[in-house]
C-alpha cells in the first residue's frame, strides 16, 4: 500500500521530472489550491495510467519511479479542463490514460528520442477530434474574450508554471510547484526561474498578448524545457534557453492558429535542441 502511494505521488512529480514522492504530494496539494476535482482527477488518470502499465507487465522500476504515471496524471486534468465532468467522460478519462501508457510504451522501444509529454499530448488530441465529431455537448465551450488587460507580471510569473498542469487560476498552484522542484533539485529550481523570467521578457519585448502572458500560457512549455536540458554546464545552460525561445515561438504560432497545443511546443523545441546538439557534437 504504501509503495503504490509512493508511486503514484511520484508519478505526479514526475510531470515536472521530480522522482520524489513528496515533491508529487505539494504538486497535489497545489491542485488543490486551485480545484479539488481537477485534483482527483489527476488521482484518477495517474491511477489508470499506471494500472495500465502493471496490467501489460511493463518495466517495474518505470513504473515505480512513476514514469507510466505522469502522462496519466496530466490526461485527468484535462479531461477537466476541456469536458463537462459526467459518467462518460471520467470512462473516456481511463480509457485516454490507458492509452498514453500504451504510446509511453512504444516510446521507450526506440532511444533516439525520448517520448517527454508526447504520449499525453496525442492521447488528448485524439480524445479532443473524437469529442468534436461524435459528442461536441462534452466539451466545455471557451468564454468570450474580454478587455485586454496590463501586464501583471508576477501573476505571470507564478502562472507560467501553474499552467504545466493547467492551473491558471491561482498563483500558488505555481508556487508549490515551484517548491516541490526546490526541495529535490535547486539546479531544477533555478531552470524554472530561468525560464519563467526568459518567457515573461520575451513577451514584453515583442508585444505578445497581454492576457496571454499574465495567464502564463506564453512560457508554461519553457518551462519544461529548461528543466530537460538544464544543467550545471554554461553549454547547457545556452541550449535551455535556445529551447526555451524555440517553445514561445511554437506556442505563439499554436495560438495564432488556434490550435490547442498541450505541451507540444516543449516537445518539439527539445527534440529540435536534441538533434542540433547531437550533429554539433558528432561534427566536431
């Protein structure tokens, strides 16, 4: 019991690439912060996910370090965020779980790449095109744009790293996210800081849109990058920030085109960081 406790709670950590079970508990408890059903929620799917992995008997120790969980976790939060809470979407919830550990799976069968978020990202899209073709009264429809406001640039600055799970409406979610990161990697730590800060400065700079920056969907995705390339090294430092830029240009375009982009944005500029530090690499 207490070990199934630890992986869950570390399968919470672990969308934020923290394996530490308490780490995954204060992010639990920033959830809730924020909403007690988005907080099940994330129970429910990380449940799924990794009942999932256990039931097709994949890789113990992936499973107890939580790494079957997290795409799980960040599947029932967006089940919240984009359906209407009934008996089918929470089924729909297991099912979209059950299937990101299925795509985690084919990920870890090459080692070019590393799967990151991909699998919660496509299980989601998949669900969102189902839902838009066969069941459009489960989603939850978006709210009209209203005045445009100033910048609020800590809310910004807290939001940035709410927004990796969504939370966008209170800046202690980020808060206790960014203190679940500081107690088990102060290098982690300052990544976010890092990022956060790069993201609100390029914002300003460019012109982005302010409602968009102070609800932190400009630099969620940088986010996430600066922790999976970020090191102690100068030279990885550089390439966290170059990862870093490359997300807020993706996700700027993912909202230009209206496109729900999840954490794509991060996905794809740590790949595209990955391949160009490989060539560099092997060309010297």
């Amino acid at each position: 019991m207490r070990e199934g406790l630890f992986t869950l709670s570390r399968g919470i950590g672990q969308v934020m690439f923290q394996n530490n079970a308490f780490s995954g508990v204060l992010m639990l408890a920033g959830l809730l912060c924020n909403s007690w059903q988005l907080a099940l929620l994330a129970v429910l799917g990380n449940l799924a996910s990794t009942a999932t992995a256990l039931i097709c008997k994949y890789n113990r120790e992936a499973i107890k370090d939580g790494l079957f969980g997290f795409n799980g976790t960040l599947v029932g939060i967006a089940v919240g965020v984009f359906m209407e809470i009934t008996w089918l979407s929470v089924l729909l919830l297991a099912f979209t779980s059950a299937l990101s550990t299925w795509i985690t799976r084919l990920f870890s069968l090459q080692q070019r790449l590393s799967g990151f978020t991909a699998p919660f990202i496509l299980s989601v899209w998949i669900l969102l095109i189902g839902c838009n073709w066969f069941g459009p009264s489960l989603l939850v429809t978006g709210a009209a744009a209203g005045i445009t406001p100033s910048p609020d640039l800590p809310a910004a600055f807290c939001l940035n790293i709410g927004q990796v799970m969504f939370q966008g409406n209170t800046i202690w979610a980020g808060l206790f996210f960014l203190l679940a990161i500081s107690i088990n990697s102060r290098i982690n730590a300052f990544y976010v800081i890092l990022a956060s800060s790069v993201s609100i400065g390029v914002a300003l700079i460019t012109g982005m849109d302010n409602a968009a920056l102070n609800a932190g969907l400009i630099g969620y995705n940088g986010i996430l990058c600066a922790i999976a390339v970020g090191s102690k090294s100068l030279q990885s430092g550089l390439w966290a920030v170059l990862s870093v830029l490359i997300s807020i240009l993706l996700q700027w375009i993912g909202m230009q085109w209206n496109i729900i982009t999840l954490t794509a944005p991060f996905v794809l500029s740590v790949w595209v960081v990955t391949i160009l530090r490989d060539f560099l690499e092997k060309s010297r």
